[in-house]
C-alpha cells in the first residue's frame, strides 16, 4: 500500500509540471532514508552562481547514509574542489550524473580507493577519475554518509543532477518532487521598475510611465513546516494579457553562472543582500532559461492608455501567486526626462556587444565580448605611489564579469627572479591571482573588477610554525604566508609522506592568513614501534618559495 502511495504521488507531481518540463525525467529514488526537506532549492540566485542543486535536510547531524538514487557507477571522487568538500560523482545510463557534497566520508572502498589515490600522489586535495567498471552501484546503493565539508554552513547533503553530456545544471526536483510535499505558493513583496537610461521614465508615486520601462520582481518561494525560503522556479511577465518574458529555472548552462549576475539587480544586492529579478533581459545576457518577446521583455509605453501588467510566479509543484497592477500612460512625462551623457561616451566603458581594450601606462585589461550585460561604465583611478607598479583601480566596489577577463601589468623595474612576480588583488584581503612573465609583463586572469590590482614580489618562504609534535595524539602545525599565499603543504615521516589536513572548512590556497594543519598519525601507514623518527614538513607558496620544518619524534 505504501509503494502504491509513493507511485501515485509520483504520477500527481510529475502531470503538475508536464507542461514546463523539458525532460522525460526517469524514477530516481531519494539519497537518503528520512523523509526529505529541503533547506534550499534549485536555482535560487546566489552572488556569481545559481545554487546548483538541492539543499536537503540532515536532521541536523551528520553521518547520514547517502545511498545512489539511481543505477549507475562512482565515476569521480574529489576532496577540496568547488567547495563542495568531500563529493562524488555517480554516472547513469539515462544520460545525468548525480553529485553528492559537503560529505563527511566516502563509503568504506571509496575510502581506500580515496587514501591510495592521496598517499600515491603525495596530497590531499582529490580529482580521481572511475570508470564503468571500477565501481558499479545500484539505486540505493550505500556510496557515503554526509556531513559538513567544504563551504557549508552546517550538516546538510547537497545533490546536484546534470546533463552528462553537456554538464548543464538540472533542477532535481525534475526527478525527486513526487518525495517532496509542497503546497504553499510563492510570494510577491515587491515590483520594481527600471527605466532604460536616457529612453524612458517613470512615477513610482503615480505609477505612470513613458518610452522604454523593464520591471523586477523580489519574491519568494517556501514550503510547509520550514522557515526557509527558496527560490521561484517560473516567472512569467504579461502587458495587456501577452507574455512578454518568461523564466523556466531548469537546464542551466555551467558556463553561465555568473550570468545570474545580470539577471538580478547585483548593485542591488551588493548593498542590500536582497535580488531584484529582472523580467527583462539585458543585451550581454544570453542565458537561455530566459525567454521574452523581440523587446527582451522591455516595455515601451507609447500610448496614453492604461496598460495592465501582471506577475506570475510558479513553483515546481505548479503552486501559484499572480499580481496585476495598472501602468499609465503618460507623454507629459517626457519633458521631465532630462538627456544625460550617453554611457558610450564615457572614456572607459566595457560594452556587452564588443570587444574592450583599457589601456593605461603600464596597464592593459581585455574584457572580450559578451563578458557583461549592459554597457558599464568604469571609474579607472592609478595610484603612482612606489612599488614594483602603479596601483590600478576599476570599480568602485565589486563589478563581476561573466568570464575572466585578461589583465596585464608591467613591472617597473627588473627584479632578481621574474618567476617570483604576481599580481595580486586587493579586495579585503590580498589574494595572489598568480600570473606569467613575459618581456617585462606580467598576465593573469580576473573576475572582478572591484578592488585594487598591483604587480608584487614573493621570495620569501612561507613561515611554519609547530603548535604540538606529539606523535602519540595529533601533529599540529599553524602555516602562512604574507604574499602569495600557500600553495601546498607536504609531510613525510622516516621519509615515507604522511597527509596532513586543514583544520579549517577549507582552505584556499591563494589567500593570506593563518591556517593551522594536522595529522594523526594511527591514521596513516606509519606504524607505533615506539621509536624516533624523523618528521619532515615542507610547505611551499604560490611563487614556489619553499620552507622545511624538521624535528625528531617518537613513535
């Protein structure tokens, strides 16, 4: 009785959505064996990416069973990638890959298979690549238990779902919504107009407009029984009964994250931690679960009449909020719409439809086309006080680009080993974004323009400073490194390496700071005989500069 529950409430979820899914999605099972909850849902907008995937609940703990949800086999394990801490990978013959996070460990021959991988090339940091034949599973199959690795900000499974062949990000609930209860619609709190510069204006006060006006929604979706709240799967704008832009969240292209960037409002939100989603699309945006009619959405009040919009949200489970709202039509309006400055004319503006070379003394930055949505004016500023180069300023806070862009800085002067230059990115905090010499240049890539940017020198060695060598409990060491950041850490006992690990979430190689590394070593193959060894830590920057640590322990 209870499987026939369970199929029928399968069938009612999957006719829901007939009519917005793209997919002949298969029966996954769930990856867990609790009853699901979601504590975030696909595509919600983050900073620079959409989530992924599907946040599900742990009941607070970790060391849950996480089981395959489909038949299939473990085609990569990796550890301290993406973010996503521990993670595997599991391929199916429909066509998707499976992807579990932020786990605590791997399933016991995972385990092995991980610890052989890591002792045989010397490092903790795991890209290990399966294939068919190496670890078969079956829907259901034990492949890991979760935890609370990798950035995540408590005990949660995060699963994505992706297209295998193309890597496109698929909403889960395409394959999981028949265990999932929801029958609570999304909520509006607010529409927000944005009037095209120098093309159009509007009255908030007296919701009147004319030229050309886009629109934005701030809304939410949630569920019963959860504070949360989660993302809206289906957002539909209509004037006077036509559809004029749709936004179906499902079969996002993993190249475009950062385009979500120019879908939200990111000024915005940079300010005010809260999206404004366009309902328009913006010249640079080419992401395609963005539909809308050959204005991209934009209307253009040029009538004077009473147009009537109307906002539809939708979620998976086809609950839905609808607000209508009356826009006049007003052609006095016009005179109050002052010229401005065309944004072209501004000297230094990166513009969607064409490439963008800035130049300064010493300088050069190539932002190709199609790396931002609307053309965005810079506000460049050099500081010429002493150093290897000039200080190079952009943006006056942060200014994402949809890819990386190319910057190159000249050094003033010659240095004793080129290979010790990098640029580094000041935004907060220094980051090493590394870099090549060539003829007295130094490249890198960028992804923001917010900050400040300088070539630097690193031929100092990273510093390691030991905290406990008491082999019998835990190795403890705290390492940094002022400029270029670590790059990696090494340790090795009677010669034979050992695997120390972060005692932090994560570590990020390229970033200043203090980071304080472990090893115990019942853990490792060294066995306790209860003799002096020879413990040897070598710690090595992102300019290659090395420091050893050597001492005597028993063991």
């Amino acid at each position: 009785m209870k499987i026939m529950k369970t199929w029928m409430l399968f069938l009612c979820a999957l006719s829901v959505v007939a009519q917005r899914s793209t997919l002949n999605a298969p029966r996954y099972s769930p990856p867990m064996t609790h009853e699901i909850s979601l504590a975030g849902n696909f595509g919600e907008p983050r900073p620079n990416h959409f989530h992924g995937g599907l946040d599900l609940r742990t009941e607070g703990e970790e060391g849950k069973r996480v089981m395959s949800i489909g038949d299939g086999y473990v085609s990569r394990l990796t550890v301290g990638l993406f973010g996503f801490g521990n993670a595997v990978y599991v391929t199916h013959p429909e066509g998707y890959t499976s992807v579990y996070c932020h786990l605590q460990r791997f399933s016991p021959r995972l385990e092995r298979m991980l610890k052989r991988w890591q002792y045989e090339h010397e490092q903790r940091e795991a890209d290990i690549r399966l294939s068919p034949s190496d670890y078969p599973v079956s829907q259901g199959q034990l492949v890991a238990f979760s935890g609370n690795t990798g950035h995540s900000f408590g005990p949660h499974l995060h699963l994505e779902i992706h297209d295998t062949r193309t890597w496109d990000m698929l909403d889960p609930l395409e394959f999981l919504g028949a265990y999932v209860n929801d029958s609570v619609p999304p909520e509006i709190h607010g529409i927000k107009a944005y009037p095209q510069e120098g093309r159009g204006i509007y009255n908030e006060q007296e919701h009147t407009a004319w030229g050309q006006v886009g629109f934005a929604v701030y809304a939410d979706d949630y569920m019963q029984n959860s504070h949360n709240h989660y993302g809206i799967r289906l957002t539909q704008l209509l004037v006077d009964g036509r559809e004029v832009f749709r936004a179906d969240v499902n079969g996002i292209p993993y190249s475009m994250n950062r385009m979500v960037n120019s879908w939200g409002d990111y000024d915005f939100f940079f300010h005010h931690s809260r999206w404004w989603l366009k309902m328009y699309i913006e010249p640079g945006n080419v992401l395609p679960i963005l539909k809308a009619d050959e204005q991209r959405g934009i209307i253009n009040f040029a009538e004077e009449r009473d147009y009537h919009l109307e906002v539809i949200l939708t979620d998976y489970f086809g609950n839905q909020t609808r607000k209508a709202f009356v826009v006049r039509g007003e052609k006095s309006l016009s005179t109050l719409n002052a010229p401005r400055s065309p944004i072209h004319a501004h000297p230094s503006t990166l513009h969607p439809q064409r490439s963008n070379f800035i130049n300064s003394p010493g300088m050069q930055l190539v932002v190709p086309y199609g790396f931002v949505g609307v053309d965005t004016p810079l506000d460049m500023s050099v500081d010429n006080s002493d150093g290897l180069s000039p200080v190079y300023s952009f943006y006056e806070h942060s200014c994402p680009l949809f890819y990386d862009a190319e910057l190159s800085i000249a050094a003033r002067s010659q240095v004793d080993d080129p290979s010790k230059l990098f640029i580094g990115h000041d935004y907060g905090q220094l980051v090493s974004l590394g870099g090549t010499y060539k003829d007295g240049w130094v490249t890198t890539r960028v992804r923001d323009l917010g900050g400040s940017f300088q070539l630097l020198y690193d031929d100092e060695p990273p510093v390691i400073e030991p905290r406990s060598t008491d082999a019998s409990s835990l190795l403890r060491f705290d390492i940094h490194d002022e400029l270029s950041g670590i790059k990696s850490y090494k340790g090795y006992v009677d010669g034979q390496f050992v695997l120390f690990k972060a005692m932090t979430q994560s570590l990020t190689v390229n970033k200043t700071g203090t980071t304080p590394i472990a090893c115990r070593l019942s853990n490792t193959p060294i066995k306790k005989k209860g003799v002096v060894r020879h413990l040897k830590l070598i710690v090595t920057d992102n300019c290659d500069n090395q420091q050893t640590y050597e001492t005597s322990i028993t063991y």
